[in-house]
C-alpha cells in the first residue's frame, strides 16, 4: 500500500513540475469563473446546475490533457521497465498513478467550492443538489480520468493516447444526441451509457444507484484493462 | 543462482532466443557477447520477468521467474540499455522513489541512499534534476537505482554504451567494486572491457548461446592454432565468421 503512495506522490509532483499542470489549473479556473459569473448573471437563481454542465463540457477537454503522458511518458523513456521489474505489482502501479491524478483533479474540483460560498452569501441556495451535484461532477472527472489512464497505456505516444481518449469521452457525452433517431432497447442502451442524463440527476439533487453503479463501474473497468494492458505477458 | 532452460522467445514470427539454457552460479561475473540484435536484451528481459518467454523455464535462487517474480524481482537490480530515469526529478527524489518502491525499509533509507551516492560517485550532483546531467553522470545514477536494495542478481545491459573513455573507466570501476558481493550480469559489445571483468562468457549469435566458457578457456581454445594467445577480440570476429559461413545449415 506504501508503494501505491509513493506512485501517487511521484505522479503528483511531476504534474507540478511540468507547465501543462498550472496551465489546466489556470485555463480551468479562468474558464470555469467566466461561466460561473455568466450563468449566474443570466439567470438569476441560487443555482449550480448550469455551472456543473459547463463544467462537465470543459472536463471533456481537459482531462485528456492531464492523462495522456500517465503510462505513455514511462513507455517513451523506458521508465516503465524500471517500475515493472522493481518489486510492485502492476496493480499497485495502476492504482499509484491513478490515485495522483484523482488528487490533482480533486484540487480543481475544491477550487470550485467558491462558487457554493458566493452563491450562498447572495441567496438562499439548495445545499443538498450543490453538495450532489460537487459528488456527482467529481465522480464523472474521475470516471475520465480513469478512461484517459486506460488510453495512455496503450501507446507510447501522448498525443495518440489524448485523441483516443477524446474519442472515448465525445462518444459518451454527446451519444445523447442520437438518441433521436434511435428506439426502443437501443435508446434505453445509449442513454445508460452516456454521461448526460447521470450527472443531470446529480445536479438536482438525486443520487441513485444506477448513476453511482454507472461511474464505479465505469471506473473499475477502466483500470482493470489497463492493469491487464501493461502486462507484457498478453504477447507471448 | 540462474538455472535457464531450454528458454525460447518468439516476437510475432520472428524467433529472437532459440533454446537457450545456461547456468550461473554464485557470485560468478557473466559477460554476455553479441551482436546488435542478437537477442543479449530479450535474454536479459526475460531474466529481469520483464517479458515472459515463450517457453523454457528460468529459476533465480529457488524462484520460478513465470510463479514467483515479485519475489524474483527483489533479488534483481536491473540496469536497462538507457537509463530509466525521470528527466524531471532531482537525483536525491529519484532514489528515494527507487528506494521506497524496492522493498528499502523505512528506517535505513536515507543512510542507504547517501551509501549509494558515494559507492556511484554521484553525491555532487544529488541535488541537480537529472535532466540536465551528462551521459556519463545518467549511466552511473542508473547504476545507483539498479543496487539501492543490495540486490544478490545485477543485470547490467550494456552499461558503458555511449560513454566517453574517462566515464567508461569510471563506471568499469564501479562495477569491478560491485563484483565481490554479488552475482554479476554484463551485456556489451566492447571487448576489451568484458576481458577486464568477467570470468565467464556467454557469446549469443542469433537467439542461440554458441559459447559458454570462462574466459581463461576460451582464449585457449582459439590460441591452440595460433602461437601468439588470442584477444577476446580475434575470437568473437572468428567465431562470426565461421558461423555466419554456416549460417545456411
């Protein structure tokens, strides 16, 4: 377990020591306080619910940025031989890597609870659809986080790893715009598997199981097949 | 300590190691020789449970490298062909990464890992990101990684390529001092260097061991026809000649 931290730490500190980390921090944050104050402006109510939409639409975006040199990086430089023969199960590789960028994505994710605080001091918010809503925004980080580690472990190259998660992650939020012409099982399917309709329950309040089932499932899967994918051993 | 047998590995179609068995006793230095493409890494991946073979078994004191290589892999310490290191870390992070995902308890970490900094001559640069460091300095802070956990197995894959002589003496060094406590596996293609330190040689040529000799042995066996004692050097060329005539059998 002490060396799942140790992964953790190593990731997080290199986030901090290259540029793209404070980029994101600050592009998110500039980004995210420039709808925050628009939203709020046009409509008037002590309410989350559009900032966390927005929000889930810029996450979109950036989180294949913070996720695609995770395992391509080690693959280029050849660092990954240094981790897969030092004594430490790729499970603990796996979840080390995937813990740091939770905790990274976590930060921008308390960066935002100012807008709680300011919305509380102007109005009479509801404080349980804000607090589901920071769950619900949080856990569909981590579910793209979780897709974005799968990726990069497939190439050793970062940009090939950030495209293909940006395809994974289009795919699921925008499926809801063909569910108009689809019918029946197939729209109950595409729905299920899309992002759109989980959060929307989370951001007024709802957690249910299904969408809880959706993300720890999602997340879980992910980091199975990337265990499975590091694993040399499938090429025999 | 290294039983291998019968170890094949295929890459898709193409058959990198063919048959290779060998065995490495306790303390023993081991030079693997080869070519370029030989198979000398593949060989020392599979050694390290980095790739599986494809079939054949390899047992590391007692432990089954397929069963058992968590365990195999607290005996290593392994040296890639480029220096597996992190451009962005200090070397100091750096080893304490190394030192707390290699089983290095807690309590003896900081003192080993001053230890390792004056046994690779690394402590002047402890405190520099090893982006910025020189081939030679990278090399030896590879070095530190690989026997930070006191390994008893040391694979080393050609650890003085690309080094300039004086770095190349240094590291020769380095490894002569690491000689008297443990198992020692080199991999290089400069001969002169292999002569100055290991006992034993292992000449692959296209996935197959041709040789398995110590080094005292081989020399003489090529020098009966000849008056003057042959080099490493006379021998490997000859050896490759003579092979690559028969290469149609």
């Amino acid at each position: 377990m002490s060396k799942v931290f140790a992964i953790a730490k190593k990731e997080l500190t290199a986030y901090f020591k290259s540029p793209i980390a404070y980029i994101v921090l600050i592009l998110t944050i500039s980004v995210f306080n420039i709808f925050f104050y628009m939203i709020v402006d046009q409509n008037r109510e002590a309410s989350l619910r559009d900032v966390f939409k927005v929000m889930e639409f810029m996450f979109v975006f950036l989180i294949p940025l913070l996720t695609m040199k995770i395992f391509s990086e080690e693959k280029l430089t050849g660092t990954i031989e240094f981790l897969m023969t030092s004594p430490i199960t790729n499970t603990a590789i796996v979840l080390g890597k995937y813990l740091g960028s939770l905790i990274f994505f976590t930060l921008i994710i308390i960066m935002t609870v100012t807008y709680y605080f300011i919305i509380e001091y102007f109005g009479q918010p509801d404080r349980m659809s804000i607090l589901t809503g920071f769950l619900g925004i949080w856990l569909e980080g981590s579910f793209f986080l979780a897709i974005g580690i799968l990726t990069s472990s497939w190439t050793h190259n970062q940009i090939i790893a950030a495209i293909s998660s940006y395809v994974i992650l289009f795919s699921l939020y925008f499926s809801i715009s063909f569910t108009n012409s689809l019918s029946g099982p197939m729209d109950a399917i595409v729905r299920y598997a899309g992002t759109w309709s989980h959060l929307g329950n989370f951001t007024v309040g709802l957690i249910t199981i299904a969408d809880v089932v959706y993300y720890l499932s999602g997340i879980i899967f992910c980091l199975i097949l990337t265990r499975f994918g590091i694993e040399n051993r499938l090429w025999r | 300590m290294i039983l291998a047998q019968n170890v094949t590995k295929y890459f898709g179609r193409f058959q990198a190691l063919k048959d290779v068995s060998f065995e490495i006793k306790k303390g023993e230095i081991v030079g693997f020789l080869g070519r370029n493409g030989a198979g000398k890494t593949t060989l020392m991946r599979i050694l390290t449970s980095y790739l599986p073979a494809s079939s054949g078994k390899i047992v590391i004191g007692g432990d089954d490298v397929e069963k058992n290589s968590l365990a195999i892999r607290r005996k290593i310490g392994y040296l890639p062909e480029t220096p597996p290191l992190y451009s962005n870390m200090t070397v100091n992070d750096y080893l304490k990464f190394a030192a707390e995902i290699k089983d290095v308890p807690a309590r003896g970490r900081r003192s080993r890992i001053n230890e390792v900094l004056e046994e690779c001559n690394i402590g002047e640069v402890r405190d520099k990101t090893i982006g910025v460091l020189s081939r030679g300095y990278k090399q030896r802070v590879g070095i530190a990684q690989a026997i930070i956990n006191k390994p008893e197995l040391l694979i080393l894959d050609e650890p003085t390529s690309g080094l300039d002589p004086i770095q190349n003496l240094q590291v020769r060094k380095l490894v002569k001092s690491l000689k008297y406590e443990r198992t020692v596996i080199l991999s290089t293609h400069i001969l002169s260097e292999i002569e100055q330190i290991a006992q034993r040689i292992l000449i692959i040529r296209s996935g197959r061991i041709i040789v398995d000799k110590t080094l005292d042995m081989l020399l003489k066996d090529y020098s009966d026809d000849q008056c003057a004692e042959s080099t490493l050097e006379e021998v490997f060329v000859k050896l490759h000649s003579e092979t690559s005539e028969g290469n149609n059998e």
